[in-house]
C-alpha cells in the first residue's frame, strides 16, 4: 500500500511556544493528568463519516476536497481505499479509535443482501488493519435518515416495512460494532421526529422507537455486546421537533420505556448550543441522572441556526467540559469523538491533521485547566458553604425527608420573616475561573 498522506509527518507533541502548525502545543499523550495519562483521560476518536467522506457540500454548493484517496468514488475500492486512508490518518495523528455509520463503510446498494456483503467484506479488512495497527472501534450506529425511505423516520415511521429495514440495518451495525469489539452502539435518531401535529401520533411513534431499541438491546446482548447503548439528543433539523430533543427529554423517554438501565447518552457540544442549552448544561444533566456515557466533540457557530460541527477552539468550553468528566469519574465505555469537519474552504489532506490538532491540543487544554480549577477548590467550596443552611437543624431533617409540611410552616412563623439569600457572587466565580485560566 502506497503513502496517501504524502508529505505529512508523525504528529508530534512539542509543547506551547512551538510554531510548526503540524504539532500538537498542548497534547501530550502521555503526560499524566489527573491521575491518568491524557491518552487514557481523552480517548480521541475519529469519526468516519467527516474525515473520510465529507467533502465540503453544502447545500449551496459542490464538494471542494478531494476525498477519493486514489479510487473512483462510490465503488468499492474506494470504500477500501477510504480504509487505508482512515489507518494510515487515525496513525500519523495518534488518535486510537474511530466511530463509523454503517453507509460510511461502503456505498449502499439497492437491495439489502447487497449491502450486507459489502460491509462483511471491508469489515473484515478493516479488522485485519486494527489488529495490525492496534486501532479500536470506539462505537458504531447506523445511517437511518439519508436514504429516502427514512424521510417520515425509522422507528418513528408510520410503514412497518421501513421499520423493518430499519431493524435490518440495526442488527448489521450491531453485528460489525461487536466484530470490531467496540465499546458502545449510537441512536442518533435523525429524522425520529415530527412536522406537523395535524398527521402524527406522537404517543404511538414514541412507543415504536422505544420497542425498536428494546430489540436492539436484546439482540446485542445475545450476540455479546457489553458495552453501552447511547442515545444522542439533537434538538432540530432536519425534523421541526426531534423527540430526542436534549438530555433531559432523552433521559425522561429512556426511564419511561425502561431502557434507562442499557442506554446512557452520547452529549455533542453543537446540539446543546442548538437546544438552547451550553454544552456544561446538558453534560451535567447527564452525569447527576447516572447518564453520561461519551462526548462528540465539537462545537457550533451562534450566529448560524444549523450544525455547523466544527473542530472545537472554546477553551471555556473544553474545559468545562472536562470539568464535568473528571467530576462525573470518567467516561466508562465512551470517549470524545471528532464529529467535526473542515470549513468547506480548508480543502487540503494537510487541513484535515490541522483540525484534529486543533480539537485535540484544545481538549488536552480544557483538561489541564479542569484539573486545576478542581484542586484549586475554590469552586467547590464556595458551593458547599452556599448550601450550608441544609447541613443542621431545620435544613439537615429536610434533606433527610424527616420533616413535614406542617413542620416546616410552624418554623415559618417562628422566623416571622426569612433572613435574606445570600449573594451567588456569580461575577467572583468567574473571576476565580479566569485567574485559573490565564494565570
């Protein structure tokens, strides 16, 4: 196999003051952090649907990369060609694990069984390259929303036989996600959602949903899959209201349906800003629910109403975001996927390392920064002193539900009128987090 990356080093760590654009400034793999290396603490993967298929289009325009890496593309040497080019990138990078839609893997044919025999035969090259190379399959899911079959939903669709095809591809992503041995099997549920109320039975597509993840973990379980389930909530497009709309619904849906015990959720940075919540939000609703399974790292651009899924340069927000990890114990079974793509005029094969090092050196910040802002303390202290009424007395028997309301009007009276709130010197916690930051 020749070179495709002609040109391109082994990226290398070379600390901050560094000025060559191919090295990482703050991604050190094995520098210890927390207690684990950054290599354990972060666990990069690289997803297959952007790095190796996304060409720049855009809904006014052509693709302006070249991602053909030698084949024609839509055949399947192109899909093996896509293979070499993801080892010898996932190598040259130093990221260990990628994520992959089925589709992603090879071109769809127009029967199923066709499909299938395609994805047996690059899976199994793909398996020759991790053992080879060492690589790992963090999680995989299936493509339920391009084809247009999928254009009034997969398990939310209203033809049982679309459902079926939806189950089809399931347990074909299933059976490739354990062949691979990975670690976690994603719902993003793309077009589980809705247009208009005038023609949807929300309580009866909800309840499909829920039966087609029900087999899902069934099936998964019976062929060997142990890891996790996730879903990943997405507020909107390309349906008006997705019913996986942020982490709070997601975690009411799994907890009705009782899949709360298989599934965590797979937070994505860009679908918090587009649900109106920050990324901290929806990690921390997730890590107090006993949900938070992995990340896909990325983030939004605030004055666009879309996915923009870029590479991520928010140092606030890499940070926080690995405040919540470090704070939540880690992520188990999951990792922080690159669900991130180039601005469709960063073209080159040279642009696609300089994104990876750009989410990965601001990720490995957001780590240091976290770490501190955790030892520093003063955080957490602040937070623990401003709940402080609760620890004793009248607050200690309601925290440990040995009060009553009646109780609790009694001791009203007797204060006849309550002392005033403390201040939450918001402006001084910000303050705190900047001189840990940039000092």
């Amino acid at each position: 196999m020749s070179e495709i990356f002609k040109g391109i080093p082994q990226i290398e760590y070379e600390g901050a003051k560094s000025r060559n654009p191919l090295a990482f400034k703050y991604y050190d793999p094995e520098k210890v952090v927390a207690g684990k290396t950054m290599r354990e603490q972060l666990r990069f993967a690289m997803a297959w649907w952007h790095n190796l298929c996304a060409t720049g289009t855009d809904m006014f325009g052509s693709g302006t990369a070249d991602k053909s890496f030698g084949a024609e593309p839509g055949t399947l040497d192109h899909a093996l060609a896509k293979v070499d080019a993801g080892f010898e990138f996932m190598e040259k990078i130093g990221v260990d694990y990628f994520c992959f839609h089925d589709i992603d893997l090879v071109p769809e044919a127009g029967d199923i069984k066709e499909t299938n025999k395609r994805l047996d035969e690059v899976s199994d090259y793909i398996l020759e390259k991790m053992k080879a190379m060492g690589k790992k399959n963090l999680w995989g899911t299936a493509n339920m929303f391009s084809n247009l079959r999928y254009a009034n939903g997969a398990g939310s669709s209203n033809s049982a036989d679309v459902f079926c095809f939806a189950a089809a591809q399931i347990k074909k992503a299933l059976d490739i996600t354990v062949k691979f041995g990975g670690q976690g099997y994603v719902f993003w549920g793309g077009r589980e959602g809705y247009e208009s109320l005038l023609n949807t039975d929300v309580k009866f597509e909800q309840e499909n949903i829920a039966k087609l993840m029900r087999m899902a973990v069934d099936y998964g379980r019976g062929i060997g899959f142990t890891g996790d389930f996730f879903i990943e909530p997405k507020p909107k497009e390309p349906m008006k209201h997705q019913y996986d709309f942020d982490a709070a619904t997601s975690i009411c849906f799994l907890r009705q349906y009782g899949l709360d015990k298989d599934f965590k959720l797979n937070i994505e940075a860009n679908h918090a800003t587009l649900a109106g919540h920050t990324f901290q939000h929806e990690l921390r609703i997730s890590a107090i629910n006993g949900m938070l399974g992995s990340v896909d790292a990325n983030q939004g651009d605030l004055l666009l109403g879309w996915d923009t899924d870029e590479f991520p340069f928010n140092i606030y927000d890499t940070t926080f975001c690995m405040y919540e990890i470090l704070k939540a114990g880690g992520l188990k079974n999951g990792g922080l996927n690159f669900d991130a793509k180039n601005r469709r005029p960063s073209w080159t094969h040279e642009d696609m390392f300089k994104g990876f090092i750009l989410g990965m050196d601001s990720f490995a910040l957001g780590l240091i920064k976290a770490d501190e802002l955790i030892r520093d303390g003063r955080l957490d202290e602040f937070t623990e002193n401003r709940y402080a009424s609760y620890s004793s007395g009248i607050g200690a028997k309601i925290r440990s539900g040995e009060t009553s309301l009646e109780e609790l009007a009694a001791r009203a009276e007797e204060l006849g009128a309550p002392a005033q709130p403390s201040s939450g010197e918001q402006e001084y916690l910000q303050s705190v987090v900047n001189s840990v930051m940039f000092g």
